[in-house]
C-alpha cells in the first residue's frame, strides 16, 4: 500500500506518495492537506473536492505574463453573459452577499489585478465549479470583512442558501469548496492583509432600494432577455414586425398559432414616438394602472454588446379627443418621464435580472404560482387595446398543469366588465404568458422554472438523507417520470442510503407507487447504462427487501406484487432466452438460502415465499422448486407472516415451509 508524505526541500513543501513527487507548495498548510484529502479521496488528481485538483496551477511559476494569462482566461470564461447568481433573489441575506451583477461586473477586474496567484487560483477554481466568478467574488468580500465565529456563521447561512439551486444541492459537498476557497485565499490575506476595502465601501453605496433609470447602464442584457420580455426592436419605419421570436415549449407550441399576425402595432403613434428616439433602440408600452386613458412607452438603448447606454420612459396620452383623430393611434402623443410608477420599474428590474420567456420554456409539468393558491384562472388588461387576457389552466390531482385555455374578451368602459369574446392576438398572449410568468417567486422560478435544460437530472443532483414526509413531499412537489421514480427508489434510497426511517418504508413505497413507479421498472445506476454487456438491472421488487427495516421491506414487497409487480420480470440475462434471472429466481437463488436457521434473514425467505406465491416460476424452462404438502393453492403464502421455514436434519436440503403456529409442513423446497 503507498505510503503518502511531504517534506521541506529548497524551500519548498514536497508531497511524496513513496518516493514519487506529487507536487509542490511553498505552504506547509497546503501540503498537509493534500495528504489528508488523499486519505478523504484517495490520489485522485481529477476529484474536485480534492485540494490536488489544484495542484497544476498553484504550482505554476507566477510572474507578470502568467498573471495577464490567467487574467485573459476569466475574462474570456465567467465576462462572456451575466453572472446567473444576479438572477436569482433568493432573499435578504442572498442579495446583500450577491449584490448588483452590473456593478459588480465593473469591480472584479480591479479586484483580479491586485489578487495574488492563490487568490487568483482561488478564484478560478471556485468560480470554475459554481459556473460565477461573483460567487467568488462575494465570498472574498466576506472573508476581508468577517473572522472568528461570524465569518463561520455568514458562510454557513450562505452555503445553507446555495444548496437550494437543483445543480448546487447538498450542504456537505458545497461546505468543501468554500473550505477550499477560504484555505487558499486567506493565506496571502492573513499575509498582505486585505485587498478589497475600497471595493467594498463603493459597493455598500449601491444599494440595491435605490433602482433608478439613471443605474441601468450599468447592466448588460441580451436579445432574448429583452424579446424574453415583450420588448420591441424599434427603429420607425424599419421596425420588426414580429418580435415574438422565440419557440415555446411543451404544452404551448400552438399557443400563437394562426393569430399570430401582427396588426402593425396598433396602440403605438410611431411617427410621433419616433420624435423621441435617438437611435435604434428597443420598446415596450405598459397599461397605466392609475387612468385608463394612459400608458407608459418604456425605450432601451443598447450598444454591440449588449450594455445597456440609457432608458428612456414617456408618458403616453390623447393629445386631442379621439372623435377629432382620423384613428385612435393619432390622439397620441409622448412626453418624457423621469420617474416611472413602480410596475414599469419591477418589471425593468425583471430584466436586468433575467427574467425573461426563454426558448423552450414551458408551465407543463409544473405547479401553479403559489400566490394563485386554488385559482386556476388568471385574468390581466392588456397593453394594446381595450380587452382583457384570460388563462384557465388545468392540473391533474397533485397540482401539476397538464393543459390551459385561453381567451380574449371586450371590456365594456361604462362597466369595467368583459362583455364578449373576440379574437386573439399573439402580442397580447405572449404579454399574458409574461404576466402569468412573473407571478411565480423566486424559489419556484429557481428550482421549477429556470433551469429545465441545465442537464440537471434526478440521477446527478446531490441529496441529503431526509426522512419519509419529507421524500413523500419531494416526489410530490417534482414533476418525475416513472423512470425517474424507479431510480430514485432504487438507487437514491437504498443504495445511496438517503432515507432515514426505515421503519416507514410502506407508506413511502405506496407513495412512489401513487406518483406513477412501475413495480417492473428495469433500472440501472448509469443513464442511460454504460456497459449493455452486463444485462443486468435492478428493480423495486428487489430492492424493497434490501432497506435496514427487514419488516417494512417485505410489507412493501407484498405491496409491489399486490400492485402489479410481476415476479417473472427478468432482470438478468446473458442473451435472451438463453440464461435469464428473473425476480423470483433472485430470491431462490440468494446465498442466504442455503444456510441455517441464524443465517436466514426474513427478507430472503419471505421473498421466496411471496414470489411463489404470487405466480413466480424459473425464468429458465419455467420449473417450479416448490411442492405443495397439503391441499391448499400457493396463493395461501400471501399471508406470509403465518410461515417461516425449516431445514430437514444435518441443515441441508430440502427446505420445507411450515405453518408457525402448529409447526405443520406445508411446503417443501428442493
């Protein structure tokens, strides 16, 4: 076995596994943690948790052309879009430790250039794994401001947060990485001090209550975020005619269908709006909640890049009575306002963070907006016309949308009141889509809605153990197909072993059932699987038995088998037809069976006994090992708990089934 150690050579920390270098350090306090993750993780240079996955760049000679290098190479990595922690606000704590992206974007590069190598590796590794070079950022603010029990305390709270991102999850694994940060960071802090007091008093300046017009400069957007939020390409005559250029997902594909003809933008006087464009820009108009004879015309200039260069918002108005206007577009008129009323604001704000329709996105699957509570109807005034947007939607019986209705009704201004039906326009159903969108909080729109194609599947997400409420919540709160349910059941539960009270497997069992599990699901740890070569898989009934609660195991066993299970299902093969395991053989053939009455635990017996019962038979030839010794059909084992078994004398075979009451052979096993 090898023998891992360092040494002091040159002014250098060695780390040896036998005579072998694995690297070097100039820190005493590095070295000996590489020899503790090689005890945690072994000497693997790729484990990301591992302090030797960082070996190759602490190593590296630091001088000013590596430093311009490894700045080049964040710039070019975490600068390319916004940092997506900026999307999320996920509470006070959060956004005081997160802050502004647009400001912060501005302030990493000056932090980056006065950062050591550790801390520059410090930020590159960590902002490597979470994918933000803010989060890295954030926690250098905190570690320069914060010691003792407080830093401990806000980094805890922080990580606490982190882990409710579906591809951040597990307490644990993020505690690690930020251990790691603050190991390599605070060396040269506790050396040269800290690097960041300017930093941080202009940040504490820009709070975040006071989003104004004149701040949004200093954010950068995108063409989907801004098409994502209703906004317009707009340059007079050469405007777009259709800026609903995006594909909506599941459910909605048809949603624009055929209506989806531009009126022309009926609702706007473009040549008088034109009178206060300065250049290409993008716009949006929003209904006035205040008086319903006038809106809001919010412009947004932006440059190659995407930085926003200024907004502007105008008052829209009717510059003369309406009967004296050839049509309604000419009463309009526009004057500048400097302070929009705080929906206009929200909704930029909504933008800057990234909150936009996105392409693919769909509600199917998905929970209603909790402020909808038992509503399944939402109803909003639209922003073109005189009308109101109506969605009903559907829900199957655990919450989840499977289908909605949409419509489009006259509003009657004596009444207030929707009067008739009439026909649909696709601005005014994306406008809706938007609204209903919005309505979703932050938690929901992080963990349901945000992320659908991160490549975040239920076989990568890390889990903590949690008891039986809270995985029967869990499952009934995600939307997961039955493959989903099987893996989780087989491999998150049991293998993993992520499910803290046994004891209440059942109840858990009929849960997964309820959800959609299939008692026959083929399973495998791999998806899809690896190695086909193997034809082996696993299976609920097979692993219901394999839980610490040998009672609750085979109650759920029975309940499989009750519910469907079919203890013919085949989960082992080496070509088909050929030789083949299939559930029932799994318990005949368990290498329990052939021991002694200590050796026999109930989960193997009464796996056998209610297989057979049940109709299971050898998946080769179909031959059935047992014999019946009275008259009486095997379906009578159902009632397991009636039986146990018995070896004949000298503990070999055959086995016989024996009633425990009256010790009456009533099976025999050969």
């Amino acid at each position: 076995m090898a023998q891992y150690s360092y040494r002091k050579q040159n002014g250098r920390f060695v780390v040896y596994e036998d005579d072998y270098a694995l690297g070097s350090t100039e820190y005493e306090v590095l070295a000996r943690r590489c020899l503790d993750d090689i005890t945690r993780y072994g000497a693997n240079p790729y484990e990301e948790k591992s302090v030797l996955r960082w070996i190759h760049t602490w190593e590296e000679p630091f001088d000013d052309e590596a430093h311009a290098r490894i700045l080049e190479t964040i710039r070019n990595t975490f600068f390319s879009k916004p940092d997506w922690t900026w999307g999320l606000d996920l509470g006070e704590k959060w956004n005081d430790f997160i802050g502004d992206w647009g400001y912060r974007r501005q302030m990493i590069p000056e932090w980056l250039s006065k950062a050591s190598v550790l801390q520059l590796v410090a930020a590159f590794r960590f902002g490597d794994i979470y994918e933000s070079l803010n989060l890295a950022f954030s926690l250098a603010m905190l570690l320069e401001q914060k010691e003792g029990r407080e830093r401990a305390e806000a980094i805890s709270s922080i990580i606490e947060i982190l882990s409710m991102h579906p591809k951040y999850q597990g307490i644990e694994k993020n505690r690690v990485f930020f251990d790691l940060f603050e190991l390599f960071y605070g060396i040269h802090l506790k050396e040269n001090g800290p690097i960041l007091t300017e930093l941080i008093e202009k940040d504490k300046k820009h709070n975040r209550e006071e989003f104004t017009l004149k701040m949004l400069p200093l954010y950068t957007v995108s063409e989907d975020w801004l098409r994502g939020r209703n906004y317009r390409p707009f340059a007079g005559e050469e405007s777009e005619s259709q800026w609903w250029d995006f594909v909506l997902g599941k459910g909605l594909e048809n949603l624009l269908g055929n209506d989806a003809e531009d009126p022309g933008n009926p609702t706007i006087n473009e040549d008088e709006l034109v009178k206060h464009c300065k250049d290409r820009c993008w716009i949006k108009r929003f209904f006035s909640k205040d008086a319903s004879d006038k809106h809001y015309v919010v412009i947004v200039y932006v440059d190659e890049d995407w930085n926003i260069k200024e907004v502007q918002c105008l008052a829209e108005s009717s510059a003369k009575p309406l009967a004296d206007a050839e049509n309604v577009t000419d009463a309009l008129c526009y004057e500048e306002c400097e302070n929009p009323p705080k929906y206009v604001m929200d909704d930029l704000y909504k933008l800057v963070r990234g909150r936009f329709l996105f392409t693919g996105i769909s509600f199917f699957g998905k929970r209603l907006p909790k402020v909808m509570d038992c509503t399944r109807a939402y109803t909003f005034l639209s922003s073109y016309r005189p009308v109101t947007s109506s969605f009903r939607f559907h829900t199957d019986e655990a919450g989840f949308i499977n289908g909605f209705e949409y419509a489009t009704y006259r509003v009657n201004p004596e009444t207030d009141k929707d009067t008739e039906k009439i026909e649909d326009r696709a601005e005014e159903k994306v406008e809706a889509l938007l609204h209903f969108f919005d309505l979703y909080d932050d938690r929901q729109w992080l963990t349901e809605i945000a992320f659908p194609d991160d490549n975040v599947t239920i076989r990568n997400r890390e889990f903590e153990k949690m008891s039986t409420k809270e995985w029967i919540r869990f499952i009934s709160e995600n939307p997961l197909t039955k493959e989903d349910l099987g893996w989780l059941y087989c491999y998150g539960l049991e293998y993993r072993n992520l499910l803290t009270d046994s004891e209440n497997l059942l109840e858990l069992t009929k849960a997964f059932f309820e959800r959609g599990m299939d008692p026959n699901q083929l399973v495998t740890d791999e998806y899809p699987n690896g190695d086909w070569s193997k034809n082996s898989y696993d299976n609920p009934m097979l692993v219901a038995v394999r839980f610490e609660n040998e009672a609750a195991g085979v109650a759920s066993l029975k309940f499989l088998l009750e519910h469907g299970g079919n203890p013919n299902t085949v989960v082992d093969f080496e070509a088909p037809g050929i030789y083949e395991e299939n559930v029932f053989d799994w318990f005949e053939w368990d290498e329990d069976v052939n021991g002694d009455d200590e050796e026999m635990p109930k989960r193997t017996i009464y796996g056998m006994i209610l297989t057979w019962a049940y109709g299971g038979k050898r998946a080769c030839g179909g031959l059935m090992p047992y014999q019946m010794l009275i008259d009486a059909p095997p379906t009578i084992l159902k009632d397991y708990e009636r039986y146990w078994y018995k070896y004949s004398e000298g503990g070999k075979k055959p086995l016989y089934i024996i009633e425990k009451a009256t010790g009456l052979r009533v099976a025999r096993y050969m």
